[in-house]
C-alpha cells in the first residue's frame, strides 16, 4: 500500500517481501519525476522496521541521487 504525502513524501506499507521492491519501485519513480521539478533535492529511502518505508524529497540529498537511511536495527 502506498499512501502520499506532500510536498513528495510516500509511505510504503508491505504485507508481504514478494511485495517490496514493486512498490518501492513506484515511489522511487515517482520521487525522481518530482525531483525534476524540484531542483536540489535527491530522494531519500528511509526504512522505519522491515514492513514500513518512506521515500521522500530532501534537501539533504544531492540532486540526482538516491540515499537510503535505516532508523532500525
């Protein structure tokens, strides 16, 4: 399940692994479209626990790039 935030903020929810890299697929597509629109921003992955995932634009992130943050162990 992806639910949309704003500016461009995405939370991925995964009941199932099989379901993982398709949707976290999408939202990191459509981070990089926004980020053609939002100059100095790159995407950010953040991974909150092995089922919920963010994926967001950032400031903190060179333009063009992806940068992935785990906040758990």
């Amino acid at each position: 399940m992806i639910n949309q935030r704003t500016p461009y903020a995405v939370e991925v929810r995964i009941s199932h692994r099989n379901e993982l890299e398709d949707e976290l697929d999408q939202a990191v597509e459509g981070a990089i479209r926004e980020a053609h629109n939002a100059p100095g921003h790159g995407v950010l992955v953040t991974r909150h626990d092995d089922k919920t995932f963010t994926v967001e634009l950032s400031h903190e992130v060179p333009h063009g790039t992806i940068s992935e943050l785990v906040l758990y162990p």
